[in-house]
C-alpha cells in the first residue's frame, strides 16, 4: 500500500468579484506572505478554505507528476482498504486556456482516477475525498476540503444597521488582523453592532468588543449570542483600555449614530498607541497623516467596494515607543 503521507504543499482555488479583489489579495499576503493575480494558489501554509469568504477549495497535497499519467500511475499503488473514497477535479476559476478542462473531460479524469485506486467509490458519502488540480503545468492529488460559507450565515443577524461592514469583508479584515491565532490576544475598541466580532469568534479568535455606545454595545452581544457564540463585549471609551493587545480592529466611527471630528479620530489612534504594536484600521476618508502622528506606519493596504462606497483597509506597526 502506497503511504498517504502529505508533502507539505497546499493549492487553494479562489472565487471572488472583481470589487473584492484587493481585499482577497490582502488577506493573501495576510495568510501566505504572497498574493497572485490568478484565483489558484500554492503554499506550504495550511489554512482550512472555511476561513476565508474568498476560498472555495483546499487540496493538501499527497502528490504530483508532469503528465495525469503520473498522477494515475501513483493512484494506483494507493489501498483505502475498507474506506470508501470520491475524486473531485474543482471548477477552478482563471487557469490559462492550456489548462482549462470542460465539465465532461473533468468527470472523465475523475472516473479514470477513480478506477485504480484500490478502495470502494462512494459519490454520495465518502470517509474520504480526494482533489485533483491541474497548476503552473504539473498536475497534484491530495486529500480535498470544501469551504463552508460560515459568513453567509451570519447575515441574518437580530441587530443590524445599514453602514455596518458585510460579512464577507468583515470575516476578511478578521483574518487579515489575526492570519493565526494560537496565543493572540485583539480587541475592536469601536465594535459597533459586532459583526467582525461574530466574524472573528466564530474562527476561534480571541477578539473581545468594547464600544462607546451602550445600544450598539447590547446589540453586539445580542449578535454574538444570536450564533450560539461565547463572547465578551464592554462598554467604554477606547481611552480606559488598559490591557495590552496584540492587534486592534478599529472601524473609523462615521455613521449617524456614532459620528466623530477628525480631532476624535486622532484621538482614537492615539489611544490605541498605548494598548497595540498593530492596528488594522477600516476608514472612509484618507487618514494616513493621522496613523502617522499617532505613531504607526501603514505597512499594507486595499480598498475595498461596494458599488460606489469605498473603504480603505490598512494595516499599520508602530514605528516608535509610547509614553
């Protein structure tokens, strides 16, 4: 029996509108270190494709050849013994026109794989799945992982309002600020009604929410609970933080409940300066001399759309010590 024994390597398949794509390639860079205009990405980084709102599949790679014959030829020597197994070639969005296979020729690939694994095909409820993708002229089969769109269930929340972030972006700028969170400590300082709370929690980050405004602050907890999620969330200025953080999420505070002067703003970041080396910070307006005199420097960036609405994401370091 041919040891399934995986090689380290990862490809990930992408899907995403064209407004979204600044900010999938920012949460790229956030998790692989790299980003590509392609919607197909490999990396030795293991990152479950449920994570993202922009990952559609995950193949951890078990191994590869130059030729699909190579890849039948290696498929040959595997034995499932009594597990069952499916092959699955994925809709992958944006190969070359080298690499495009139609929706028969896949099926096809799929059966001739199939056929010499020594193992039972189940279609319907396999113990295990297998992908197969064709990338950057080499072909890899490795155990397979679909994404579950946790985000899409987070849309119906009990408290809401209009100027709030989507899920999808919210989910984005969660992971952008916390890319792995074993042993990380973030807070959102300005939570507003909790949706990259629920976000963040939900992937098993620790964020906590803190907000200025009682009624935004209730309703955050109301979201939180909403998803059977555990989670705190205080009511106070940002100023009284005086536990230190890993990283802030701040959503510059601009709708009409909570509307704040360009002098608040500052005051925000300065505040923030005290508890965080890093800031992930949601603005409207360009800011980038305020993130300076706080003491940060913006190290990365996007915009991120929606349809005519535009906010920018920047992910800031502090360049000097605070008193």
């Amino acid at each position: 029996m041919k040891r399934l024994t995986p090689t380290g390597e990862f490809i990930y398949t992408y899907a995403y509108h064209q407004d979204e794509k600044e900010l999938c390639q920012l949460e790229m860079r956030a998790f692989f270190g790299k980003d590509t205009e392609e919607k197909i990405l490999k990396s030795p980084i293991g990152i479950h494709p449920s994570r993202s709102p922009f990952m559609k599949v995950r193949v951890e790679v078990l191994f590869e050849g130059a030729e699909l014959a190579d890849i039948l030829k290696q498929a040959a020597e595997m034995d499932l013994e009594t597990n069952t197994f499916k092959v699955i070639f994925p809709k992958i969005n944006g190969l070359s026109t080298a690499e495009q296979v139609d929706f028969e020729g896949k099926r096809e690939i799929e059966r001739k794989v199939g056929a010499v694994i020594t193992g039972e095909a189940n279609l319907h409820h396999p113990d295990v799945t297998f992908g197969l993708i064709p990338y950057d002229g080499r072909w890899y089969f490795g155990k397979y992982d679909e994404s579950e769109s946790f985000w899409f269930k987070h849309q119906r929340k009990p408290r809401e309002y209009s100027t709030a972030l989507s899920t999808r972006v919210a989910r984005a700028i969660a992971n952008i600020a916390v890319p792995n969170p074993a042993g990380i400590k973030a807070i959102d300082p300005c939570c507003g009604i909790g949706t990259v709370l629920v976000e963040a929690i939900s992937m098993g980050i620790d964020l906590v929410g803190r907000d200025i405004n009682p009624l935004v602050v209730d309703g955050s907890r109301e979201n939180i609970a909403h998803f059977g999620l555990t989670g705190s969330v205080e009511l106070g200025p940002i100023a009284d933080i005086i536990v230190q953080y890993d990283v802030a999420i701040i959503d510059m505070p601009y709708n009409l409940y909570t509307h704040v002067t360009s002098d608040e703003q500052l005051d925000i970041l300065k505040a923030a300066s005290r508890f965080t080396d890093k800031l992930i910070v949601v603005t409207i307006e360009s800011i980038d001399h305020m993130i300076e005199e706080a003491g940060y420097s913006v190290t990365d960036r996007c915009v991120a759309k929606k349809s005519s609405f535009l906010r920018e994401i920047l992910v800031c370091e502090r360049t000097e010590s605070q008193n």
